[in-house]
C-alpha cells in the first residue's frame, strides 16, 4: 500500500541530519525519526481502514425489562492531595525549604451517581430511556418491582426498580439498535461493488435513505407510503425484526414507489450497496393498490427465498403487507442465512488520494518536529569519543 | 565518535531500514499473491462443483415434470373416454358436460421448475462473479505498484469463464441481434 513508502521520508531525515548537523546529532538519535515515522504510518494506516470499511447495520430486539437506577452516593478514596512544608539539608549544609504531599484534605470524597432509566432487550444490550418513556413502558407492562441493590452508601441509598415484558406479542416493545462492522466491498473495485447513483437518479426515482432511530430505539421499516394506513403492517413487520432480529441476524426493510419503473429497485440496490450485512429489503412498485412489480435484494445466499417472495408479491392482485408479513415470517425463520462479510477479507483497500497524501504532510512534519528536537536537545557529540549531556 | 565511524553507523541505519523494508513488503506482497492464487485455483474447482449440481438439480427436475405430463397424457384421454362412454350410454352427456370437475394439469411443478432454474442460475453466476473477482484483485496485485516491482515475473492465473455460445458470439461481435426467444 502506497502510504508505507512514507517511510522513505526518515531515510532522508537521516541522512539530512548527519550532512548538516552531524556534531549536533548523537549516533542513537538517527533512530527516532524511523520509529516516529512507522508508528504514525501505522496508526494513519488502520485509522484509514477503519474509516473506509466502517458501516452501520440496524439491529432489532424485543425489551425484555425497563429498569429505573435511584440516585445514590457512596464514598471514595480522596483524590485532594494535601501538601506540606519541610527543611532539608544537603551534603554541604545548605538548609531549604521544600513541598512534599503528606496526606489528604479529606479522609473521602463523596461520588454522586445520579438516577437513570434504561431498557435491556433480547439482544442483552442496554439503551438510555426518559423518565416519561420509563412510565410509559411500565403502563405498558403492569408491572413494577422493587429490587434491593445492596449498595455500599454513604447518606443516600439508591436501588433499582423494574418492569418486565410478559412474552407476550401484544405488548412487545421493539428496539433497533446500532452496530458497526466492516465492510470491505464498500471501498473496494470489487465486481460485487455498485455504481455510484447519482443525485438526479435519487430524486427522479424517489428513493430511500435510510431512516433515523427516534425515541431511543425506534426506526420505521416500511417506507414511501404516502397516503396509505400502513400502521399495521409496519407493527407486523416490526414484530418480525424484533423476534427474528436476534434468533436469524435479519433485519426486513420494505421500500414502496409509486408509479415508478422497476428500475428504480434495482437503483435503490445500488444506493444501499446491496444492504447491510443482516438485512432482507424488499422494493414494491406500486399503481394505486395495484402491484406493479417487485424486487428482492440482500446479500444472504439464500436466492431461492428472495425469488420466493418477489413472486408472493407479484401474484398479489393488491397490496396486502400485513398477508406478506405473515407468510415471511416462518420463511425467514427457516431459510434466511446471513451473509459472512469475512468472506471479502480477500479485497484490497486502496486509500483515496488525499488520504495518502495526508499522511506523507504528517510524516514529513514529523520528521522535521523530531529533527528540531534532535538538534536542540541537550545531547551533543563529545569531541573525542562517545556522546555528552551537556 | 571519528566522523569515520558515525558515517558508517548512519549509512549501516539507513542500508538496515530501507533493507527491512524491502523485505518485509516482498514478504508481504509474496504471501499475499499466493493466497490469492490458492483461492483462484480453489474457486475454480468450487465453480465447476457448482456447475455439475446445479445441472443435475435442474435436470432432475425437469425429468420429474416430464414424467408427470407423460403419465397424465396417458391417464387423460383415457380417464375422458371412460367417462363419456359411460355416460353416453346413460344418455347423460349435455347436463354432465357442464357439472362434472375434470381432471386438471398441475402446473406447479413446472412453476417450481422455472424458480429452481433463476435460483440456481442466482447462485451460480455470484460463484462465477467470484472467481472473476478473485483474479482481479490478483491481476491488480500483480500489475499496480509496488506489487509490479516486488512481484515481478511471476504468472498471471488463468480462468475460464462459463458462458454460453451465444454469448460468447455476441461478447466477441458486439453483436447480439437474435430476437427469439424461444
């Protein structure tokens, strides 16, 4: 990769500093300009990859509890340092006075740890809820206990309470959930890659960004229905990746456009670069409630189950989401595979221009900080033999 | 330290750096080649693994279709006969014409057929893009810099693309004019 030939950069350094301030430059000091250089390239290298390859895939989940933390303090070890005075006297009787720490202000200091709300989910993970969003979930629920958390305090003893979600499907609470992971094709000139779609093609099509997480964990998964009551439909589909999210690794979107060519799935495809790794999105064309066409795309290998349902839908007379929800469900449960992203580990990722750039400015103005250090430190060359601290 | 000796030091510094460099990246740019040849070569033998079940799936397949529209060709006419002879005799053939359910040609397994053929076709064509793309990062390892310096005269890998003659013909032409589709 072009970025490690910036370590060319201290081979010059090097011999620069020994043509024009050989006396001003110990001979272990020629060192410090290669070590600087590979561990900046190094750094610069995996935060380039990291950048590059970084993408977001949307988790789903079920809340299994919504807990409220009190308010609590407990004391600490003093972190104040007290300073005192003392005279002292070296080996030539010369008396001074000098400052020493002896101690601490305080024989503790006090944490406080103010109250939270939270809710865990059948992903194990924890999400920040609101006070408000904690009593509802608890309406939701019907249920509230006290739990004792046993705490070390020092004035204020905070405990917990819960609610927890009964297993049942009516008063599920779906979550989605961030996470990054690395996706290689992305970057790369892979044949799997996509075309870059333009701005005219997104507005003339009409199509999707991805939607944004609200209220702490919500995200719509139907999209582009205007003017139709899809509320019951997006709650089934939201059942779907909230039960299938953890159990399969799925997560649904469906995409609907209006009096639009079929072509337009195929360039949403390209917008999202095929979709995350876990996610199974499905592009209607719609005129009216009549089912134009549609167009299934994921990266699970599981081809047979993507042309399933494209045909389920095409055989739909009118739009029936709720019936598509309902059939997809087992279908996912039984078929769906995730795609291995590890699979593309073979693919090379080539840093853009600038970027390579960047990174040759930042190892030469290394170079150039660490050879003024060099010269002006205090370490000469002793004139006979060796080196001196001056 | 004679400026003799520190000539030396820095030129042995500088001889080690740009020597460890170089190799370490051969070290790299070599190990990195030979993966990528070994997953050419496995990818191959993969494709052509491929080939071979999605022919025999899809042949079977076929062959059962088949079977079931030879048996109900033979089962049809006479079963019809049976049944109209029958009531011929009874007098009975206009009222009976109207009500009575015939038996009907299934054509699901023919549908089944269609979707096993675009989903194994699917498959095959992402097994194939595959090993395209395996030989590109391979060629672009090989060619671009440094890789071309550090891995000079080593071959290229060759593969064979699975394709049909038709397309094959129009690939080569540019040309592809043939209409029909059946």
């Amino acid at each position: 990769m072009l970025v490690w030939l910036a370590l060319g950069i201290p081979v010059i350094t090097t011999l620069v500093l020994y043509h024009f301030w050989k006396h001003e430059v110990v001979i272990w000091e020629f060192i410090i300009p290669f070590v600087v250089s590979l561990i900046l390239v190094g750094i610069c290298h995996l935060v380039i990859q990291k950048q590059m390859t970084d993408a977001i895939e949307y988790w789903g989940g079920i809340v299994t509890k919504a807990e409220y933390y009190e308010r609590w303090n407990e004391r600490v070890p003093c972190v104040h340092p007290e300073y005192c005075t003392r005279t002292t006297t070296d080996f030539e009787g010369n008396s001074r006075i000098e400052t020493y720490q002896c101690g601490y202000i305080h024989p503790y200091d006090v944490a406080n740890h103010p109250p939270y709300w939270q809710v865990r989910n059948t992903n194990n993970e924890r999400i920040r809820i609101s006070q408000s969003h904690y009593q509802r979930l608890v309406t939701k629920f019907g249920n509230s206990r006290f739990v004792d958390m046993n705490r070390n305090y020092h004035t204020r003893d905070g405990d917990k309470y819960e609610s927890r979600w009964d297993q049942s499907e009516e008063l599920a609470e779906i979550t989605t959930t961030t996470h990054s992971y690395e996706n290689r094709v992305k970057p790369s000139r892979s044949v799997f890659n996509y075309e870059e779609v333009s701005d005219e093609e997104i507005a003339s099509y009409g199509l999707h960004t991805y939607p944004r997480i609200h209220t702490s964990y919500r995200q719509p998964v139907i999209l582009g229905a205007s003017g139709m009551d899809v509320r019951a439909a997006e709650r089934e589909f939201q059942l779907l990746n909230g039960y299938l999210g953890s159990r399969r690794q799925v997560r649904v979107f469906v995409l609907l456009f209006e009096n639009q060519p079929r072509e337009a799935g195929y360039i949403q495809e390209a917008l999202w670069i095929g979709g995350n790794k876990n996610e199974f999105v499905i592009t209607i064309g719609l005129d009216g409630d009549r089912v134009d066409w549609a167009h299934v795309f994921s990266w699970s290998e599981k081809d047979r189950l993507k042309i399933d349902t494209r045909h389920f839908i095409e055989e739909q007379s009118e739009i029936d989401l709720i019936s598509l929800a309902e059939w997809l469900r087992p279908q996912l449960r039984q078929r769906f595979e995730r795609k291995e992203f590890e699979d593309f580990s073979y693919l090379k990722v080539d840093p853009p221009l600038w970027a390579i750039l960047l990174v040759f400015f930042l190892v030469i103005a290394a170079n150039v900080g660490v050879s003024y250090f060099v010269i002006q430190n205090e370490y000469r060359e002793y004139r006979r033999n060796g080196w001196r601290r001056l | 330290m004679k400026n003799s000796n520190k000539l030396m030091w820095v030129m042995a510094l500088v001889c080690v750096a740009i020597g460890g460099a170089a190799f370490f990246s051969y070290i790299g740019y070599s190990n990195t080649e030979v993966e990528l040849r070994n997953q050419v070569e496995a990818q191959k033998q993969v494709l052509e693994s491929h080939h071979d079940r999605m022919w025999s799936t899809l042949a079977q397949q076929a062959q059962v279709s088949d079977q079931y529209r030879e048996v109900f060709e033979e089962v049809y006419p006479a079963l019809m006969e049976g049944r109209y002879s029958a009531n011929e005799a009874a007098g009975m053939l206009n009222i009976n014409v109207v009500t009575e359910d015939n038996p009907e040609f299934d054509t699901s397994l023919y549908r089944e057929l269609s979707r096993t053929i675009e989903s194994e076709r699917t498959s095959f064509h992402r097994t194939q893009s595959r090993l395209i793309d395996l030989h590109r990062e391979h060629k672009s390892l090989v060619q671009t810099f440094p890789g071309s310096l550090m891995l000079a005269g080593r071959d290229d890998v060759e593969i064979t693309i699975i394709s049909s003659t038709r397309s094959r013909q129009a690939a080569e032409t540019g040309i592809d004019d043939d209409r029909e589709l059946f």
